[in-house]
C-alpha cells in the first residue's frame, strides 16, 4: 500500500472558494476560484505548514461543487485548463506538496452525455450505463446525481480498469493520490478494484476512500480513509452528549478494528465541505484547543479546510457554513486560532511517534475524569503522552504510564506550556485546568553525565 500520507498534514481546497485570478469572471452562480489563483496562493498554504492538498473535484460541470460531472476528461472552463492543472501539479511538487485530486465515480450530471443519450434515444448505447427501475432511475439521495451502474463491465473499463479510462487519464497528469467520493457507495469489490488499478500504474499513488460512518471494513481495501467517526466522537464529548468513557471505547473500538497502518494514513477530521465549520458549533478557545489536540495527536492525519486555520466563522451551519469564499483580508484573520494551529502543525512535525507510532489508551487509568493516551515508535526515547481534561472542573490526578520506558527520575515536559514533571516510579502527578490540554515529552537529558537510554 503507499502511506506516504501519514507524515504529512492536509489542507482541503475547494476550487470554486479558494482564490480568483485577475482574469475570472464568473456566472452569479459561482465565486470564481481558478486553478491559476490556487497556483498563487500555494506560497501561503506551504509556508502555513501544510505539505499536502485535498482538491474537491475540477471537472466540467454544471455547479461549483462538480460532483455533478458532465466530462471526466477535462477541466471547467471556468477554472482553467488541463495546462492550468499540470501547472499546478508542477508548482506543489516544486513545493514538496502532494496533491489528492477528488474524483466522484459513482453518478454523473443528468446532463452528461451518456445520460441524455438515453432519455432521449430508445436504443442508446449507453442504456446499461445506468439503472432504470419503476421509480426512475437510481439517484444519489434524491439528488440530481446520476448514478452509474458499477455492475456493467463496460462502465467499469471506461472509469477504472481501461488505459484511455478516466482512472489512467489523471494518474497520468502526476498526481499523487485519487480520493474516492462516496465510496460506500461504489462498494469494497469497486474500491478494491480501483486501488489494485491504480497501484499496478503507479506503485506510490494513494486511494483515499469517503466513508462517513464507521470503516473498519473498508480499511483492507483502501490506502486511507476519510470517514467521520472520530469527528463525531469529538463533537458529542464537547457538547456533553457522550461521556468520557464511551469516547475512550470508541476510540478503542478505531484502533483495535482498522487495519492501523491505514489508521495512520486515514484523515482526522474537524470539518469539511459537507460539514459546519468549527467556530459555527465551538465558539470557546479552550474547548477548539480539544478538538484540534485529538486531531494532531490521535493516529490518523490532521485535514484542514481552507479558512479554518485564519478562524473563518459565518454564523450558519452544515454546507452554508463551510462553502464560503477564502478571507483573503488579514485584517479579518483570528490570530489567536492561527496560532494554535500553527502550534499543533509545529509539534506534530517535532515528533515523530505522532505522525507514524503506536497507541495505547489510559483513560481508564484516570478514571474517566480525564482523557488520556500515549503515542510511542520502537526508538524507547519517542513516545508522548497526552492528557485532556474535557470538563469544567480543576482535577489532580496521579497518572500511572504502562510503557516500560517511562523511567523513573525521567523529567516530561509539556510542549503546551512548559510545565515539568517529574516520573516517579511509573507515575506522575497532574493537575489540569478546566479544558486544559497536556502534551508531555520527555527531557531525558537533563542529568549532565547521564542517560536513562543508554543501550537497549
């Protein structure tokens, strides 16, 4: 499988909100993002932190959103040109950013050729493309999203299994991975399909899979997935809709059931562009500061939606709230959220046990007052241990370490707020603020003379 992913942090871009260039000029229906202003703006992204993209689709299309496709070969006019796309693949790749390229294969446009083709010819060739039943044909939840029938081997060679098919076309343009929408719906037989595919023409691509629910299954067909498990767990923790235990087993419940290594490669999400942005359901930094300590810490990689990182806050919510145009104004830009942004992307960096090392949950050992677990490789010295107090109350706790490297006299200091402790035979003592957030590494060389890792 390529796992490429997990080293690297993620910023999802959506073309048609990002950022115009001097030379769009849009319908009212569209904002007018191009591939060209992305291009502009990926000093900004890369000097941000982040060293990888998620680009929402850039097909011809008849919506800003272009899941609705209308040609899978080209790119919309109103975005640019395929010159525009390996210009932009180009400049990321000077940058040392991937690109993950959305590609919806599961339903086109009811404007796509293949489909009118049908409604208005009786002996269409494309009349197996899809499914006709008493109800009409299939649609995706009732939208006006064509979908496709994935049991004809003649859409299946023309979308994935083909050299001159959609699938080869933009592995060819040198993109580094294919995120697969709706891939619950395509199916596990599908995804694997376009996974062994895509790796037969290039070994180091990686197949992202979107499956909102839980997606343990779909983590031994896929490279990475984008499910939203973890973000419900979070949300309903801070709103006091679960306790801490029943996170802390469901937390179990994702590292004991998925494939780990696609864990590690699969996305820990706030928000999207299906989804409300973080400030139009959290409005307390302390509480943000929770949420984003999970997503840089738990396994899996950080994905943020463009704007969040500037505190983008629209006073709506679900899809109103997170499809808005990039604030370009800095004077309108939160300094306080980008600072704990760029704190958690600077400590994820640091250590490498969060980008790629095992996890163990001691919540139970804190009796569910607090959250806690560490992150540890196979180097003794790399581990972190992370805390969170999740209420509104000051708790002291002693916190026993199950890791037999957590030596005693061994200094942790916390990479939050500088605050040490001091192990006292597999044990430390904490006291957290309301909503306070602990990350601690050890200081194994604060004794001149002498290592708590001298051999193995």
């Amino acid at each position: 499988m390529s796992n490429w992913l997990k080293k690297r942090i993620l910023y999802q871009i959506f073309p048609d909100l990002f950022c115009k260039d001097t030379d769009s000029n849009p319908s009212k229906k569209y904002y007018g993002g191009t591939i060209k202003g992305i291009i502009s703006k990926l000093d900004y992204v890369k000097d941000f932190g982040f060293d990888a993209i998620y680009l929402n689709p850039i097909f011809r299309s008849v919506s800003s959103h272009r899941y609705n496709v209308l040609d899978y070969f080209s790119v919309d006019p109103i975005l640019g040109t395929l010159e525009d796309f390996d210009s932009l693949v180009k400049e990321c790749h000077s940058r040392d950013i991937k690109l993950i390229l959305d590609i919806p294969l599961n339903h086109v446009s009811q404007e796509h050729e293949w489909f009118k083709s049908v409604v208005n010819n009786d002996n269409s060739p494309y009349s197996n493309y899809f499914i006709l039943t008493e109800d009409g044909y299939n649609k995706w939840r009732g939208s006006d999203l064509v979908e496709l029938n994935l049991d004809n081997p003649e859409v299946i060679e023309k979308l994935i299994t083909s050299p001159n098919g959609v699938l080869k076309f933009w592995i060819d343009r040198d993109i580094d991975g294919i995120r697969l929408d709706c891939a619950n719906d395509l199916g596990m037989n599908i995804t694997n399909i376009i996974r062994q595919k895509s790796h037969e023409w290039n070994r180091d691509i990686l197949v992202m899979g979107e499956v909102f629910n839980f997606a343990s299954e779909w983590s031994r067909v896929l490279d990475s997935i984008q499910s939203y498990y973890l973000t419900g767990l979070l949300f309903s923790l801070v709103k006091d809709e679960i306790s801490v235990q029943t996170f802390s087993n469901g937390i179990d419940y994702l590292v004991r059931e998925f494939d780990y290594e696609v864990l590690l490669n699969s996305l820990n999400i706030l928000s999207s562009h299906d989804t409300s942005r973080i400030l139009d359901i959290v409005d307390n930094i302390d509480v943000y500061r929770i949420l984003i300590a999970v997503q840089f810490t738990f396994p899996g990689v950080p994905v943020v939606l463009y704007g969040e990182e500037i505190g983008m806050k629209t006073r709506k919510m679900n899809e109103e709230s997170s499809r808005n145009p990039m604030e370009w104004d800095e004077s309108k830009w939160n300094k306080n959220i980008m600072n704990l942004y760029k704190q958690f992307i600077s400590l994820r960096r640091y250590r490498k046990e969060l980008q790629e090392g095992k996890f163990k949950n001691i919540t139970s050992l804190v009796d569910y007052e607090l959250i806690g677990y560490l992150r540890f490789t196979d180097k003794r010295e790399e581990f972190s241990i992370v805390l969170i107090n999740p209420n509104d109350k000051f708790i002291e706790k002693r916190v026993f370490i199950p890791y037999s490297h957590f030596h005693d006299a061994l200094k942790m200091v916390d990479y939050l707020s500088g605050e040490e402790f001091l192990c006292e035979i597999s044990s430390i003592k904490v006291k957290l603020a309301p909503y306070q957030v602990a990350i601690l590494c050890p200081n194994w060389k604060y004794i001149k003379g002498y290592s708590f890792y001298k051999r193995q």
